[in-house]
C-alpha cells in the first residue's frame, strides 16, 4: 500500500470531507510500514476497508419550538467498523455538524476503542442541532425527534452511544428514555446514563480523568513531576471541567479555560470554588466563560482560544477539532511547553503536530489520551449487562489500569530509534494491528 494512493483516491471520491480526509491521512502514513509488513493483508484490500464506513444513516429531524415553529434539522449515524465489538461512540449536537467531522470521528474512535483493550467497535453519530439558548423542553422534544428516527438501528450489542459536544447527562437522559420507550426494554443501549438508571459512577469524570493519568504517564518517562505546573485547558465543558478538577487535586495550576466565544487567562491558578463556580455556570446556568472573568476580575481574551498568549508548562486542548494551528504551536514552543495532552478531538491540526514533534514535546493524540471516555462507557456496558454495580474507587482504578495500558502500547509500537516517543504512531500501529487482524479473521465482509 501506498498511503498517498490510497489518500489521493479518497480525496478524489470525498473532496468534500477535509476532516474526514485529514484524520485518514494521519493514520494512514503512520500505519504504512508496519502495514507493508503484512502482504496478506494488502491481498484483502484491509486498509480500504478499513478506511471507509460499513454504514451511514442519515435522517430529517423535526421538532416544534417553544413558539410553535417548527425546525428540521439533520441527523446521522456513521456506524464504522464492528470487527472488535458492537459499534461504539458519542453523539455530537452543534451547529458544525456535518458528515465529513462525523466520519473522521467514527474513524478515529475505531482505533481509540481499539487501544481501550475493551470489545468495542467505533462509531459517531450527531445533529446540526444546537442546544445552546434552547429551553429544556426543546432539547427534550429535539432529542426524542432525533432518537424516533435512530432508535431502529441501535441496540446493546448492536450500536451503543454516548455523549460528546453539547451532548451530556440531560441529553444522554431524553435519548434513552425515548429509546426505552421505542424499543420496550430496559438495557445498556447509551452509556452516560444517570446513575438511577444504568450510569456507571466516574463515567462523567472519565474523560479528564483519563487524560491526566496518561499525562502523568508521559511526565514519568522524563521524570517530570505534575505538581506546581502550569497548565493551559480550552474549552469549560465535560473534559475540560474534570481534566482541570484531577489536575488540583494533584497540585497542578489551571491557567486557562475557554468557550467558543472567548478564554479566561487566570495566571495565580484556578482555585477550588472558581472550578465549582465554572461547573454550575455551564451545566445549570448554561452561561459563558465570559461571565466568569467578569465575576472574578481575570483576563478575557474575546474570540480567542488559550494558546498564543497563555503562558504554560503544558496544553490540554479540551474543546474542539483543528483548535491549534500551526502558528499556536509554534508560540507553545517558544513559551516553555513541554507537553500536549488532548482532550478533545484531533485539535491540533497537522502542521501543529509537526511542530510538537519536532521540539520533541511530550505529545499525546486524542485517540489516546482521551480513551478513558471510551472506556469508562465499556465498563458501564459490561455492568449493564451483568446488571451490577461498581463502586468509584473500582471504576477509577480500572480506568487508570487502562490508561497505563494504553500508553505502554504507544511506548511498544511508537519509541523511535533516538529513544523518542512518537504517541501518534505508536496509538495508530497498536489500535490498527488488533481491528486489521480481526478484519483478516472474519473475511471479506
Ligand atoms: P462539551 O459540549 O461538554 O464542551 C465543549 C467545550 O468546547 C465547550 O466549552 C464549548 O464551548 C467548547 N467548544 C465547542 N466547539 C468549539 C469551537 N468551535 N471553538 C471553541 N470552543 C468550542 O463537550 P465535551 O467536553 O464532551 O467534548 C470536548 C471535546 O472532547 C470534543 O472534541 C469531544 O469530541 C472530545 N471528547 C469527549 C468525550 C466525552 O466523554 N465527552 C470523550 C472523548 C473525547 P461552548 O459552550 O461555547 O459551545
């Protein structure tokens, strides 16, 4: 295989889905080598397969307003590939979404869920629908709009989603119970349930969480020590609040947080109650950062995200994809960055990367350093099926035991010839080589 053929194909049959082109393309070249090894598997034209979804469903959404206006809005599903396990991935409600992001996140959560070492196969589904100013009573008519339609192709070892941008526990709560409702059972179908019905304990932190036991990880193999660091976060949603939450306990200093309007630059660190406050602004007030600033007198830098003027130790972009280009990477560089988690979503575009990786920064993708997420919805699913309980402190330590698993897998298949550890091959190879092997098993399907 020759990655830019197969690139340069996919390019020509979806010129229209950049994201979903960006994110093969990183895949692709990182997997080629190791793929060249494997004659077998260019004999069965895997990495085509593997590249394009099994299936996409898309559907018209219509709801009433709370003035009686009625709106149509989009909905999808991209169910990617179930060679592990049943398809698996979040839901995303924004006014951005499109197909293109979509199907690059089915694609990378097939390798995500891959590395989580859990039976899950990769999907992504979402609405151009946007919660935001929308009454509770819109979002519950929206949401039961949408599941009306996706409730037949779902199911608990069929496809199981979650949350994901502007979708939480509120949302994760209408769907099911529209699903409930459609389907007549009572079964594990989302994940980021309540907790009355279904929720695993730490499900809401384990996205942050997560990815500060791979940071921590990465820090230990320079023998760096977390407490006392500066460190940069976007984004005041699900990871973000939890990433900066672990990150006090363990005595780091949260320098930053952000929403799609603007950041907050908090040079002394973020305290305890200011966290607390962020966390009630946006999930029962639904207010912006903005609001935040103004409450504690700190900087707001309107229409900006954190990274060319926060100075810090390390970044955590925990809001979108493509939020650090190369020009912010390059000022993370020059201000002392030593290390990059991700949160989100492939925010950091390929020039950034380039840039990380050539100052030999502690870099992390998401696709690895975000798999707690992932994998605290696979433990919610195998207590759901085996209709028990785990305690936090089982969960959480579950969660840091897969975590530790993943980054030894990306040290395994990612340290370089100089000792450098290059997390995105290493994630690529290691989440590839388990799908691509069990595709080989299963035929051509
Ligand atoms: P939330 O909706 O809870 O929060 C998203 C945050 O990012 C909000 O502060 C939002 O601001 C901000 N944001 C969204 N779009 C943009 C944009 N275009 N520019 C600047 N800021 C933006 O989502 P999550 O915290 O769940 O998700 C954040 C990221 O983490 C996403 O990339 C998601 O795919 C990824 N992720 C999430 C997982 C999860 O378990 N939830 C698991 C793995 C990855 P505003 O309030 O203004 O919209």
């Amino acid at each position: 295989m020759k990655a830019t053929e197969v690139i340069a194909d996919l390019r020509r049959r979806f010129p229209h889905e950049p994201e979903y082109l960006q994110a093969v393309e990183e895949v692709l070249t990182s997997i080629e080598d190791v793929y060249n090894e494997h004659p077998e598997m260019e004999r069965y034209n895997l990495v085509e397969r593997l590249c394009i979804p099994d299936r996409i469903f898309s559907f018209r959404v219509s709801w009433v307003d709370d003035k009686g206006k009625v709106h149509n809005n989009m909905g999808y599903r991209v169910q990617h590939n179930n060679a592990i396990g049943p398809y698996k991935g979040g839901i995303r409600f924004h006014s951005s979404v499109n197909l293109s992001i979509l199907k690059f996140l089915a694609f990378e959560q097939t390798f995500k869920n891959s590395l989580t070492t859990l039976a899950m196969g990769g999907a992504k589904g979402g609405s151009d629908f946007s919660p935001r100013g929308k009454s509770d009573m819109e979002v519950m008519r929206f949401c039961q709009a949408f599941v009306e339609e996706l409730w037949r192709h779902i199911g608990p070892d069929t496809d199981v989603p979650a949350g994901d941008i502007g979708v939480g526990g509120r949302e994760v709560g209408y769907m099911y119970g529209m699903y409930k409702k459609m389907a007549r059972e009572f079964t594990g179908t989302f994940t980021g349930k309540g907790l009355e019905f279904g929720g695993s304990l730490i499900r809401p932190e384990a996205t942050g969480y997560g990815n500060v036991y791979f940071l921590l990880e990465m820090l230990k193999t320079r023998g760096i020590d977390l407490k006392g660091k500066k460190v940069a976060i976007s984004g005041s949603g699900n990871v973000a609040t939890y990433t900066a939450k672990k990150l006090l306990e363990l005595g780091a200093k949260v320098v930053s947080m952000s929403d799609s309007d603007g950041t907050v630059h908090i040079p002394d660190g973020l305290t305890d109650e200011q966290l607390d406050y962020i966390f009630k602004l946006k999930n029962f007030y639904r207010g912006r950062i903005r609001e935040f600033a103004e409450e504690y007198g700190c900087e707001y830098y309107e229409g900006e995200h954190p990274w060319l003027r926060v100075k810090c130790d390390i970044a955590m972009p925990s809001a979108t994809q493509n939020e650090i280009d190369g020009d912010d990477a390059e000022a993370l560089v020059a201000n002392g960055c030593i290390a990059v988690s991700e949160g989100a979503n492939m925010p950091s575009t390929p020039d950034a990367i380039k840039v990380f990786q050539k100052a030999r920064l502690l870099y992390a993708p998401g696709k690895a350093a975000n798999a707690g997420g992932v994998s605290v919805s696979g433990l919610e699913m195998a207590q759901n099926s085996q209709k028990l309980n785990w305690t936090a402190e089982e969960v959480d330590e579950k969660l840091r035991g897969i975590m530790k698993d993943i980054h030894a897998q990306c040290v395994k298949y990612g340290t370089e010839p100089d000792g450098y550890i290059n997390y995105v091959k290493g994630a690529n190879v290691a989440g590839f080589m388990k799908v691509a092997n069990a595709m080989m098993a299963q035929g051509i399907l």
